[in-house]
C-alpha cells in the first residue's frame, strides 16, 4: 500500500463562498499535522487536461480565508470524460480525455485527489475512483444546499445572508410605496435558498421549483393582506420555480450548452402578472450571481475549514471514494456514490416549510 | 403677515433612504426650537387630496432615523393638478384637484408646507407657491442625485452603498469564474449611480445615459482585458443607458402611466450581446428598488437631518419658495424654479469621469 | 384536563437578537393554527411581579422579525423566588414573591407560560413548574451557545458575524501596522463565541475560560511570526479567559450585584503584557454589547421562528416543564431540568477546536 | 528643469481605509496617462531611511481597490528629522537621517515624492520641501478628519459607518434593557467621528475633546430621558474627551514613545460614573481600531482615487509643496504648510453641532 505523500487539490463547478476557506485548510492539515505537499490544479478538472497544476505552500493560502472566490479558479465546462474542445466555427466534439488527466495526476505524483464540488464535480471524482481507481475524497460544496451526504454544505449560508439583505430592503421600500416586490433568488431544482431566505426575510409569498404554483393563489394572498390594510407584498422567486401545468417561456439568462433549459426572466412574469391580475404596481429584482460572491459568513468559513480539515485526514485514513459532510455537530463520511443519487430537495413537510407556513407564508397553491 | 404656528410636511416621489431623517429633524426642531405644530400628510400630495393628515409629536418620531422608508407613506401618481382618477374599466381622467388640496392645508391651519421630493414634488410645490401664494419650503430628494440646487442629495449615498457592495460581491465570482458580470443599476436619465459605484467597485465598464455606448467598444474593451491575462470583467450599466444610435426594445419593468417609455432588461441585452461577440460566458444582475431600501448610511442620516433642521428654520424665516442644499460644507436655500430647471447630468468633463478614465475604465465609446 | 386557551409569553435575561422572531411566531402559530390567545409579559418575570401584562395580537407583531431587542422588554433581575427590592438608601432585601406572581398568572387566565430566556429564566420557569406545577415550555436563548438541550442557540450565530467582522477589520489594519491586535469578545464561562469567531477570522491565538492560558505561549507564537515575517498578529480573548493559575484583577466593568465578579479588562492586561513582553505595538478592542444588538442573521430568525412555532406545539401537546431545541435538523424537546444541568462548555476534543489547531491557532497552553 | 520621468510615493503613520485606493490611482494615472515609473517606499518614511523601496506596476495594484489597509505598509515611528534608534537595552537616541533618505531618493532617481499621510507625515515631506528642495506631493490621510487643505479625507466616512453601525448595534439592546450603552470612538484631539456617529446613530449624548464636559449636566440628560419613559440612553464618547477642569487618569491604552497621554478609558470612566449617580446599569464598548479597518466605503474610494489622480497630476504640474483637497465637489491644491498650520477641530457654532442640539442631544455642558 503505497504511503500518502502528495495531496492534488481542485475546485470545481460554480462558484462559492468558502472555498478558499477549504484550500487554506487543506494546505495548513497537510503541510503542518503530516507533512505532505500539497498541489493545486487549476480551474478544476480543465488543470488536469491542461497540465496546469501548481505547488501550494503555507504563504500561498496566507490571508485567502475571508475572500470569496477561490485562488485555483473553476471551470463548469471541463469534464475528461466529456470533454468539448472550444473553437469557433468547427462543430463540436464530445471525447474522453481522462486518461489524459489521469496522466497529469501520474506526472505530479498525486497520491489523493480532494475534489471539491457539487454534484456534477463529485460524479466526476466518482468515475475516476469508480473506474479508474484513483483515491479521491470528495468535498461536498453548493450553493443551492441540494446534495445529500451533508446536513448543509458551505456557501449556503453566506448566499442566504445576501438574499435576506436584499429582502430586508425590499421591504421597506415595499412598505413605503405600497408595492409588491418580487425577488428572484438562485434555485433552479431546489428551492433552498429561496425557502430560507423567504422566512427569514419575512416573504409573503414563497416560490419554490419543488412546488408548482398558480398564480391565482399568489394574487389572491396579495389581495387578502391589501384588504387588511397591508397595500405592500413581498414575492420570494427562486429561479426554477414554474406554474402549474403552465408554460414559462421566457428570456434565457445564459447560453449553456450543459444545460440548455436554464431559464431567466420568472421575476419579471411573476411582476407582471401580478401587477395586470390585482392592479397594485409590482417591481422586481434579480439577484443573480452577487448571491455567489462576497466574503464566506462565519458559519460557512468554519464550516468549510472543518471540511477541508476532515477531507486531509480522510485522505490520511484511505477513506477513499468518499465525501465528507456535517451530520449535527459532527464531521463524518459518506460514499460518494449514495451521496449523489438523488438530489436533496425541498418538501412539504419539512420543518421549515411547516414554520414558514405558521407565520403564514403562502407557496402559492 | 401670519405668524408661522403651524407646519404641514409631506414626502412624496421614489422612496430613499433618509426620508424618516428628515421628519425625525423637522418635528425636533420645530417641536422643541420653535414651539411649532407640526402636521404629517399621508402619502405625499395624496394625503391633500383624501383629507388624510396627522398630527405628528416627538413620540411618534422616536426610533425612526436609522429607518428606510418614511412613515408618512409615498405616492409617485398623485399630482393635485393633474389627478388621474384610478378605477378600473373607465377610462382615465385628468383632473385639477388642487383647491381640494388647498383646503386640506386651510383646514388644518397649515401655515407652511415642507415639501420633500425630488423633480415632481418641487415642481407642484412649486405650483402651489407661484399660483396660489402657499408658503412652502422644499427639502431635494432623489436617489439619482440628478437635481440642481445641491451638490448631492440624501439617499445617493445609500445606493451607491449597495451597488458597491453588489459590485464587489460579483468581482470575486466574476473572476474565480472568468466571467463577465454585467449588472444594472438604477439612472433612467441620470448615470451617477453607475458612474459613481462603477468607479468605486473597480467596473471595466461604465455605461450612462449621458453618453450613449457602441457595443463594440464595450467588447473590445473585454477583448483586451482576456488578452493581457483577465478573463473576466465587470460592466456595470445605469438602466436608462442606450446604445449609439441603436434602438433599445426589451421587457419592460413595469406599467407606469406617467412614464411608459420606464424600460428594464438592458442588462440582459448588454450580457447577451457580450456573450456573442466575444466568446466569454456573461451574465447579469439587475438590481432594482433593492437600491432605495434599508438603512440609510451615516451620511444620508446626516445630510437628511441638517435638511430637516434648515427646513424649519427657512420655514420661520419666510423664505418661502426656496429649496435647501448642501454647497460645500454648508446648507443654503435656493429658489426651487432654479433648482428644477435642468437636471444634473454627468458630463464628460467631470472630475469623477475623468477619474474613471485614468484608473482605465471604458465607457463605451 | 383543562383546555389551552391562553398563551402567556415574557423573554428574560440578557438581551439577544431573535427574540422578536420567537414571539412573532408564537403569535402567528398560537393566533392563526390554534384560535389562542396571547399575552405578552412586560420586561421578563418582573411583568409577573408588577402585573404588567399585555395582550398578543398579530398586528403587534407586524415588522419586529428583522429586529433586534424585544418588544416584550426584559430583565435580569427580577428572581419571583429571590426577589431584590429596589431603592436607594435602604438595605437590600430577598424576598420570595413567587406567589404574587403567580397572581397574575392566575388574574390573566393564562394556561401555559413560554419562558424564553437563558439558564436563569429557564431555571425559575422549571421552579414554578415543579414547586407549582405551572404550565411552563421553555425555549433556549443564550448569546454565548453554553446551553445543553439544544445543539445551538438563536443570537449566537449574530454575535459570530459582529466578532468576526470586527476581527476582519482588524485583520488589515494589524497588518498594515504591524502591530498586535487585541479583541475582547462575550463569554465568561463558555468561549463559544471567541473559538468560533477566532477560528473564522483566522485568528492567530484564541484565549477561552476553559483553558487557562500562558502569557508566555501566546508571546512566543507571536514571536514566532514575525520571526517568519508576519509582524501582526491577532488575540481573540473570551472576556472570561484567565491566565494559568494567575491572578486576574482589573477594571470591572460593572456593578451587578448577582454578579459581582464580572470581570472586564482581559484585553488591556493581554495587550500590555504582549507590548511589554515582545516589544511589538499592541492594541484592544473590547466589543462590549454591540455583539448583543442589531438585526439578528437569516441563521438566528429561522431558528428564533422555528423555535416559537415549536413552543406553541409543545403548549398545546402539554409537553409541560420541556424546553425546544435543535437537534441536527429537527427541533425536539428536553426536560427543561436536564438542559440547565451542566453547562455546554468547549473541551479539548471538540472538532472545531481540532480544526482550529489544524490551521495553526494557539489556545495559550 | 528636470523632467518628471519617475513618482515615488509613500504611506505614513495611522492606517486608513482607502490608502490603497490611493496608490492604485497614482499608479493607473502616472502608468497610463504620462508614462511614469512609480517607486512605492516600504514602510512610510522608514523605507527611506532603509532603502526598502520596489517598483510598482499595474500588476502590482490590481484588485487592491476594496481592501483596507496598504499594501506599502506604514510606520508612524520613523521620523528621518528625528529618528529614534529601537533597541532593547540601550538609551534612546534621536537622530537626524534625512540624508540618508535623500539618498535612497537619489539612488531609486525618484522626481517627485507623493506623500499620502496625516499631520505628521504632511509635517515631514514640508521639511524635506522646504529644507531641502525635494519634489513632494502631498495627500491628506486622517481618519480623524482634522486636516485643513480639505472639506474631508478618506477614511472618515469608513470609520463613521463602522461606527454608527456599531451605535445602530447597542440602540436595540440598550432599549430592551433599559441601559445605559457608552461607547468609546476614535477622536483624541478632534471629535468628527463622535459627533458624527452620534448625530447619525441618535446618540442622545455626545462628548468631544474640544468641549469639555460635566458629567452631572451628562446624568441629567440621562435622568430626564428616563423620566419621560426612556429607561435607556446612548453615550457616544470620543477617546479623548475629557471633563470640564477634572482630572482624567485612566488605564492607559498603549505605551506610545511619540506620544506618552494616549489615554484609554474614558468609556469605563463615563459608564461607571452614570451608573454609581443615575442609578441605571451602564455597559460600555470600546470600539479601538475596528475603525480603523476593512474595506473602505464608496465614498472613501471615490475620494481616495480622486486625490490619487490628482496628485499625479499636481506632480506633473510641479506644484510641489502643495496638497490636494476636496473642496465643494472639486479637488484643488493648498500649500502643505497652510494646510498643516491649525487643526481642523469641532466648533460650537459648526452647523452639525447645531443640527444635533436642534435633535435634543446634549454635549454635556
């Protein structure tokens, strides 16, 4: 059994507070409590086709705790079992470039990979353990706080911090001018942040991918608390929200070849509708990609420290093919595998939507 | 000639923050300085128009400086000499309901009337003055900080705030990702919003009303950026900017009656464009009346109560028709005729702009 | 079995963001799911004593969630089984005035009393559930985290944020100057809020209650830095920390007459000590009660929110003399006597303590 | 006439917010406007006197816009007119090195010296100006905002929102209490950021180094709030407000060579004193050189870039001996020495002091 000498760290998928909080981890576990080198490869898997790969020492993660973003970049593109060669105007392939990361990895003598990620980096790792049998140990990250595995994953919390500011002022300025405010909040299958920030921000009307919603009821919330004398409202949208049955057909944020079907625009239908069915003047707002960025809330750099802390002695301890994650107050690992079968979504009878509902959010059915 | 007992304020327009400021320093000065009544009227102008006005005593003001909103209401429709009368199915109808005003104010002794708002407001207070001799005072109040008579109004400060904050939040995710984040701020007519946040976040590029943009500036300007080793960028656009020449048509905001040509989405339009021309994925925030909401920062807290204070004191001096402001570190008054004749535009000439362009920011031109 | 119709709610001992989201949805849940009614008791157990009461309605509790304090007010003082009467120039006197309290239970008809507070209230709630058999459902606050029952307290995740905001500021400004830092945060027995605060600022050595430090290990760590270059470096100290077997005698930083060993001062003895013993420029901060105050996190209102609506589950389902609390991601029930049994206090072995070793942070020791 | 081919430029004494920003500025313009070298000197005026200088590119000054602090570093120790030998063990000797640091400007061939600093460092580059002809520049720098030259510097506004944010902070708590909450801001000599804070957090007192206080006129104030129903108060204090003909010898803070009366504790003083004649429990916070730290605000930045741009161009202008300055909304420059000449202090007749009385806050006389 060969002996763990050298950690290889990447980053990939969108991005996310905390990940740099994760590096600093691991680089402080490895060099200090075992010894190892560390190297970091650069814009996620696209370093591994690329040969891009760098040492990280001690002075390299000097002062990146509290920044947003991560100091190895990422890519959301680059899968080497998938890989789309750019260029313009020739068609596009679709090849298997593994072994070609695979070598990458031989070359720099990387003895463990820590692949911190969501759920399409994990799949990756996954393959390469799976198949391949390279030592991975998976670190759990996403926004939108849809993995299993995990009680919660980092970056959730400072993207909640963001969207329940911005609900905060969307309310006073609602209140003042007798509007309604929709905010649409990232979420595309699960309506985490949309949720949570929705309660804390104290939204009238929460709109969630995981339940589709009739806009009649909206309306009709909007037009009760108008009737009590409360001529404002706040519409909480996460962006894969979508009406019952009905069609959304609306300007597209973003060309993604990975994903065809992300859709934009849910604010403004909502706003408009809203403002043509109960004739209250209604704005909206779309926070977009400001809900990624920023410096990590407390909870989330200590949450990613931790990780980054556990994903070195999982490698240490050959907990290989598996993913660290919170579980109550405690670390622990689980295979990558089972945490990426099914998506950790929002349901009904979840705590938080039994809380929301008491205070008397409307989902809009 | 009459002896001021009796002072009417209202606040009317946009919501900003810093209205409650001025109403906290308004009732203060007048309550404890002067021995003066002091009379709230809801809802700007429409609060003259149903008859709907409250006594206000320094009770009611306790707690409200650090608050956005006002707690007198706004309305932005409901011009005395030009009411619209809502209903729905009948067609509308423009009225002058201003002798009802009138006799609001008659009826409740108002002996002058303060009036805080931005272009709108001053102008119909400005009407009442000229045609029908009411003794009124104007506090400036515009998030664009686009009026004359003042180097700078309360509020500005505050948005500028949270378009910074925005800004720096997508810097960091723009650049982990290698991206270009194009995000809307307030300016419909008027880019100081953007020039300003723009110039205080480190935006690439800057896109005002004042200088209508050739998008293959803006693109260049990436263009060159992604050559010298960034491959991302920030572009941050007013939403009133426009293309050269070029003809804007997207999703509207919103219906507004007084102003149908309000659009929305050049954000989406400018990301769009960037994304096909050259190459780089973009996306965009639109940030929207999150800007007029919150807590006021200490600046608008300070600016707002020396206007509350001067308010009252021009009010005792008669300086009826005038408008306070803020010139260098000093409050005077200014007739509001002058202050509402032409807007304060950005001009390629200021020392702001020209500041932008040394620290390499492009305008798209 | 008498029915639950009435709801009595007061919030006792120190202050902590997220009351207000505690009472608002014991109102919304107790009034809207349940047809109660609401009684709100004035300033903690001191309501009880002096009979001042006030009934709940939903309209009282429109706008408090992103409020700090409680509009219920509260104390820590007012003991109904060791009750000091106030007044200058007589000797103080301990009185038992639990039954006059009970008075007022009985007068107001309420059935359960919901006593949201720390280890002092929950103390008394438990007191007059078991000597009284009152009612009683507890609901956990305490700023410094060091209640059992409950894996987290609502107010602990804002006083994070405040401490480590500062931390951050502090951050550049010791590196700039290269200069010592010294901040005093809460936590006089438990050093919850000083270990994570220190850890998510980076933090160079955190001094807690529970390990009592050597001055000596602290210089020598920042000796060892600016050995490798880092001429800063930053003491995050629990006001509680004390040195090892030392003696710790400073400016008080209050007369409490429960408490008369409250200690301040900690961070100007540190600071003095490193200045003195490393000759490198040393500064404090002592952040006092603005860690108490100020609008609590999306963290605290979710968790203040689900904790009311649980409370009122807890009255109707007569889980009488238990107290709410977090438990992974449920809300559960504890006998309130097993919750104030020992304090949670931070221990050696606690992972966030390993990580922060893993990073390289002394403890003093 | 030489020609200006090479900029030096340097940071001096107290860190400031925007200090970056500056230097960002100065290198963009003197880069890209005229083709300039820039040097930036380590260390302020020590880098002179230790040859520790390094080239600046545009490189070197990219993303440094939104941190605190410098990434020049600064000293307020070294003086080269009076330069103080550290040293363990030995007597302390002051020595005149400013020909040493004439030399290293000689040898790096810099043209033109910017020097961005306070009082003490404007002082020193006179010196160098007047005695010995060198090219300087001057940048005000004092987030005690005391410079004349200039309606503001950067920096203040930053430390005024950490402050009144602060403030914002104990208003809730104090309330729910019913305290009274002292805090301690910077200030020794010039009270801007207490009476600033104050007026925008509400502080109902406010004690400044220029008005001397008493502290039973600061009881009554407190006393009469009470008795109208406000059991809390807020008392903002600047580090070196002092009573009326008293004695003040607390704690001291540092042990400063330059500057032996830095005192601490005036806060602990005020609160203890409050609470042995009122009656009521009175905490205080000491807010330190959290004020000093983090990001700078927009307004800051704004600031900060302007002067940066301007000083460059006053270097190419050859307005050596000058210092830029706000004034109104333009930048103009003023003789270092009329600049340095008086202090810019708060005066009874200041139209914010007016303000702040006119809103019922008491000085304490």
């Amino acid at each position: 059994m060969k002996k763990i000498r050298k950690v290889g760290i990447l980053t990939g998928g969108g991005d996310c507070p905390g990940l740099n909080a994760v590096i600093r981890a691991v680089v402080h576990t490895a060099c200090r409590d075992y010894g190892l080198v560390v190297c970091g490869i650069i814009d996620g898997y696209a370093g591994l086709i690329h040969k891009n790969v760098r040492k990280l020492e001690l002075a390299d993660v000097s002062g990146i705790l509290p920044r947003g973003g991560t100091i190895l970049g990422t890519s959301n593109r680059d899968n080497p079992f998938n890989y789309t060669e750019e260029g313009a105007g020739k068609a596009k392939e679709h090849r298997d470039v593994s072994a070609q990361a695979l070598k990458t990895i031989e070359y720099n003598e990387i003895d463990v990979l820590i692949a911190v990620g969501g759920d399409g980096t994990q799949h990756i790792a996954n393959q390469f353990y799976e198949r391949h049998g390279l030592p991975v140990v998976g670190v759990p990250k996403t926004i939108d706080n849809d993995l299993n595995g995990t009680d919660v994953t980092f970056g959730f919390d400072t993207a909640l911090n963001i969207a329940t500011t911005a609900i905060d002022k969307l309310h006073s300025t609602a209140e003042a001018h007798h509007r309604v405010m929709v905010i649409e909040v990232m979420g595309r299958y699960a309506g985490w942040i949309a949720l949570e920030a929705g309660l804390a921000g104290g939204g009238d009307v929460i709109l969630v991918p995981e339940f589709p919603y009739h806009i009649q009821a909206v309306c009709d919330k909007i037009r009760r608390r108008a009737d009590g004398g409360k001529r404002f409202s706040l519409v909480v949208v996460a962006e894969g929200a979508k009406p019952e049955g009905g069609q959304l057909v609306v300007a597209r944020q973003v060309n993604d070849a990975s994903d065809p079907i992300r859709l934009g625009g849910i604010a403004a239908q909502v706003a408009n509708q809203v403002e043509d069915m109960t004739g209250i003047e209604s704005r909206y707002t779309i926070l977009g990609h400001v809900q990624r960025g920023g410096s990590p809330t407390p909870y989330d750099r200590i949450l990613a420290s931790r990780f980054g802390y556990h994903a070195v002695e999982a490698a240490v301890n050959r907990k290989f093919g598996h993913m660290v994650g919170l579980r109550g107050n405690e670390i622990k690992t689980t295979p990558i595998k089972e945490a990426i079968a099914v998506p950790r979504r929002v349901r009904a009878d979840d705590d938080i939507v039994r809380t929301a509902r008491a205070v008397g959010t409307c989902f809009g059915a």
